[in-house]
C-alpha cells in the first residue's frame, strides 16, 4: 500500500508544529534572552489577544466568512469603555458598555452578512472603516487614560505566575475546542465552508451559525480592546492598528483554507504563536521594527502557498494496483462480448 496519503495527512498536521519548533530553536541560539521565563511570558501576553480573537475568526473562515473588522471593534470598545469611565459611570458599567459596542456591531455584520446576504469582504471593511471613523468622532483624537489599579489587573496582572490575558486566552480556547471538536457546530461549520447549498439541504442553520460567529467575533474584538487598554492604562484611536492582518496570518497559517471546510483550531494556535515567536525573535536579534511587518507579510503569502498546496494535495487520489486475478478476469468478461 502507497504511504503517500499518510505522509499527506502528517505533513498537514504537523507541518506547522516543526516549523515553530525550528523557529523557537534558531532564536534559542541567536539570543540569550529569548528563551528566559520573562520573555516566554511576554510572547503569550502578545499573542493572547489576537489568539483570543482568532478563535471565532477561524470558526468564521471555516464556515466560509471573514471578518475583517476585529481591531476596529477592539478601538470602539475602548474608546467607548473609556469616555464611560471619563463621565463617571463606574468600571462594571462601563467595561459592559464596552463589550455591548462590539458585541452590537458584531451583530449587525452577522445579520447584514448571514440573513440579508451581503458580501462579508464589503461588510467587514465597512466596519473596519467605519467603527475607527466613529472611535475618532467620539474622541476627536484624545486619549483617555488613568482607570484604576483594579482594571490594570485585567491586561497586566498575573494569576499563579501567569498572565491574566494568557489565563482569559486559555478558557477562550478550551471553550472554542469543545465546540470544533466536541458539538455538531464543528462540522456544521466545516458543512457550511465546503458546500452551503448542500448543508442547507440537511437542515445545518447556515444563517444562524454564521450571524452566532460574527456576535462571537465581536465580543473576542471588544475583550481584547478592553486587554489592550488595561495593558497601556489608555483608551487611544490609534488601538488595534494591523489586528486584522495578524490575526488573520494566524488562522491561514494554522491551515483554515480561506474558502472554507477545512482547518484545525490547533493549527490556529500554533499559527498565532509562531507569528508572536517570530516578532519578538526579531526583535530579540535587533532587527529592525519595519522589517517585522515585512515579515509577518512574508507570513501570510507563505500560508496562502500551503493553502493552493493542500488543496492541490487533496485532489490526488491514491490507488491501489487491480490483483491480477481482477485484471484477469476483466480481461476475460471483454473477450466474451467481443465474441458475443
């Protein structure tokens, strides 16, 4: 039997495993310091939030969606957090005034996209355009900052000696694998992102799974603005620039095909370290600050390539050679009707 198709089905799934392995192992050895607990702390606090967010996000991609918005919902819920908090309102108030804008807005892409039907590419950009358009209105450039030590705790305390984002990343996930892996929505969602019209016709809730994902895409966007700010102790416009492409270069490199059906959430997992490996690696080696965008650009073509790869590699089909008996008799069938 070819050992073709299980080399396939390794490569797929442990491709991406070796490649942040031999990442963390070149760094290891370039600097000293890369490996040191506090700089493994700080590469998970970096990565925790667009992790958390590329959670729904992959769910999203799997199902066939995109949402291209996440770090202009993550600027509105600060900014919005913040002007609660400037006007006196009180921290629980205030951080649930957050999460309701990008809850809310979530809401509207899911319903604009899964019930009306529109484009989410030209939905989710409107929002990216639009919800840091309404952060400057409501702001007019100016950062609010100074909200207590109680709120510091949430983007800069730790529990156990870990993180708290790196603690609210770990419940996020656990959660975002018992639905992928351990509910009907994992492969409702890999129904939906391979073939819609056919599992409309098995009755899977294409429209109400989709609108759930972007309400999900949503509040992770509004956590992780209120994270942010904690961690800066400021609630600024300028919040979430870029969250869209390295959240997104996470989800393509952990293997979630951009057209949907298919993806591991642990492939995201290792996706989103491996972009945070890479960033603070570089920084590590003092390689320049712009050559890191360069890089994580490089990233993301890279995870398109792999994408066009495993789709090429699905469509081989591997077949085992007829017995000669079967030929033989094949052959014999022929013979009678040419006789016939």
């Amino acid at each position: 039997m070819s050992i073709a198709r299980p080399l396939q089905e390794w490569a797929q799934r442990n491709g991406l495993f070796f490649a942040l392995v031999i990442l963390i192992v070149f760094f290891w050895i370039t600097s000293e310091r890369f490996m040191t607990s506090a700089n493994v702390a700080v590469i998970l606090q970096q990565v925790s939030v667009d992790g958390l967010i590329a959670i729904p996000g992959a769910m999203l991609v799997l199902s066939g969606y995109v949402d291209l918005s996440v770090g202009s919902l993550a600027v509105l819920s600060a900014v919005i957090f913040g002007e609660a908090m400037q006007a006196g309102l009180g921290l629980a108030p205030s951080v649930i005034l957050g999460l309701a804008a990008g809850t809310g807005w979530g809401a509207f892409n899911g319903y604009l996209i899964a019930y009306l039907g529109f484009s989410p590419i030209i939905v989710t950009l409107g929002g990216l355009a639009g919800a840091r358009g309404l952060s400057q209105l409501i702001t007019h450039g100016f950062t609010v900052f100074g909200f207590g030590p109680l709120f510091a705790e949430l983007g800069n305390g730790t529990l156990l000696s870990v993180p708290v984002p790196v603690w609210i990343y770990a419940i996020a996930f656990i959660i975002g694998a018992h639905v992928w892996y351990q509910t009907p929505y994992g492969r409702h969602m890999a129904a939906i992102g391979g073939a819609r019209e056919a599992a409309r016709s098995l009755g899977i809730k294409t429209r109400v799974i989709p609108f759930w994902l972007y309400v999900a895409s949503g509040f992770a966007s509004a956590i992780g603005g209120l994270i942010v700010t904690s961690e800066l102790d400021g609630a600024s416009v300028s919040l979430g620039l870029g969250m869209e492409l390295d959240v997104l270069t996470g989800i393509l490199l952990g293997g979630v095909a951009f057209t949907g059906g298919r993806g591991s959430l642990f492939g995201v997992l290792f996706g989103t370290i491996f972009i945070g490996a890479l960033s603070n690696g570089l920084i590590q080696i003092n390689v320049s600050p712009y050559f890191q965008q360069v890089a994580v650009g490089m990233a993301l073509v890279f995870a398109a390539g792999l994408d066009v790869l495993y789709q090429r590699l699905d469509r081989i089909r591997f077949t085992e050679e007829e017995p000669p008996a079967a030929v033989a008799t094949a052959e014999a069938s022929e013979q009678a009707e040419e006789t016939a």
